[in-house]
C-alpha cells in the first residue's frame, strides 16, 4: 500500500458487521519499547469513523489495558449514541483474543459548530523553528522509531538531553511530520502523545501511559505545531502529563491529557 506512514498504518478493513481489521506496525515505538499509546488511540479513532456519520472527531477517551504488539488486530466497534450534533461510539483493539485498547469517542461536524468562544491563554511564544534546535539530533535513542516520524525544534535544548535534568517537568517546542505531511484531525490523537514526556527532565527515564483523553478543538492549519507539554504532580510513581497543540495560525486545535506511571530507572 502507497501513501503517507501514518494513513497506511491507522488503515482499517471493514471484516464484518461493525469488525475491523488492521495491521499495528514498528514505525511508532516510543522509550520503553512497544507502539506509542497516541498511535493506538488514532488508529481506534479510525475505525469508529466508519460507522459514525458525523465527520470530525471531538473527544476521545482510550484506556490501554495491555501492552500492544506488532501484528494483526482486531476492532470491534459500537454506535453507541447519534444525536443532532453529536454521535458517541466505542471500540476494542484486540489481538490473539485479548482486549489491549479501549477507545470511547464523540464526533461532530466543526463547519456546523457555533456559539461562544473565549480563551484565556496565548500559544507558545517560540523562535521561529528555522532558528531553533534539533531536539533529537544526534541521540541515541534505540527502538524509538517513532523519532523518525517526526521534527523537533526547540529554543534549546532541555535539561535531559544534556544529561542535566532540569528538575522542571515543562517544556514548549515546535512539531510536525518529517517528511512534510500536515497535520489534520485524524493526526492530532497522535500528535498529542507524540513528544518526549516532560518527565524526562525530572531523572525519569520514561512512563507507560495508563489513559489518555484528547480534545479536538478546530482543524489545523498547515505548518508547524507549537507544543506545551507539562506535569505538575508526580504521586506514588503516577504523573499527569497536559499537552496543547496550536496551529500555525495561533489557534488552538487539540489538548490531551494523560495519566502515566514512572518507569523505573
């Protein structure tokens, strides 16, 4: 199959009334090995898709009950509400007979959506990414592929990659795709898992996330992301980690949230 990585990899066949089959691949390792929970989570979006009429992903709450593996799976999905405005559907991603992911989404149509808007917060303010650094470059990260998926630039680099954590689990960067694909809104459940965990700069050497809840806020502009990612508490070795995703044109289009348990050093 031709096409960009990550249309082939969160590609769905339709394999009977409301199944799906799908094929999880190792272009989305992340630290710790296995394919990257955001990666799981847009493929589940995915096939929900076929069976809810509305176009555009809003919310999504997916639940990681096992580890993953490369290889065959199965989606079972379930239309569980369709409303004027908004439909509601679940899915399980299940390989060899066990449930790893449990996916549940609402969608909507954006070009109908109205009424109030109101922010209380600015995009990151970033250099230009021309004038920023590589955030990988040069690191030796093995088995996590899903760095070549992606650019990193930041204003400098953190604390972590120098082998001097910071002591401060926050950090504000530009993302995209490598090879130049724009984000779009099957993307974004991915891209807000998609940077290093702000963990990093507190000595940790990774975390597993446990759940994950994405908000699709508007369709994004071609171009960069500008990324905030930060924890604020760590309790008993489990972390929250907020991410916001703004667009090129300073709006913005995604926020995930995630509770993740510390890897062990």
């Amino acid at each position: 199959m031709s096409g960009h990585p990550f249309d082939v990899d969160t590609a769905v066949v339709a394999d009977g009334p409301d199944r799906f089959t799908a094929t999880v691949t190792d272009r989305w390792h992340a630290l710790g090995g296995g394919p990257n929970g955001g990666y799981l989570a847009a493929l589940c979006v995915q096939a929900l898709a076929q069976i809810i009429d509305f176009p555009d992903p809003l919310v999504m709450s997916t639940s990681f009950l096992r580890r993953a593996r490369v290889g065959a799976a199965e989606l079972h999905t379930q239309l569980l509400r369709s409303g004027r405005r908004i439909a509601t559907g679940a899915v399980s991603l299940s390989q060899d007979g066990d449930i790893a992911v449990h996916t549940v989404a609402s969608f909507t149509d954006f070009t109908t959506a109205s009424g109030r808007t109101a922010l209380f917060n600015e995009p990151p303010d970033l250099p230009p990414p021309e004038q920023c650094e590589d955030l990988v470059g040069g690191a030796d990260l093995p088995g996590v592929s899903i760095l070549d998926q992606f650019e990193y630039r930041v204003p400098e680099l953190p604390g972590w990659r120098r082998g001097e954590p910071s002591g401060t689990a926050s950090a504000e960067l530009w993302l995209r795709f490598r090879d130049g694909r724009d984000a779009d809104l099957a993307a974004l459940p991915l891209l807000v898992d998609a940077t290093a965990p702000a963990v990093l700069d507190l000595g940790a050497p990774g975390s597993s996330t446990i759940q994950l809840t994405t908000h699709i806020r508007a369709r994004p502009a071609p171009g960069w992301l500008a990324v905030r990612i930060m924890t604020r508490y760590v309790i008993g070795g489990f972390h929250e980690e907020d991410v916001e995703l703004w667009d090129d044109d300073g709006r913005l289009v995604a926020q995930g949230r995630q509770l993740a348990l510390l890897a062990h050093g």
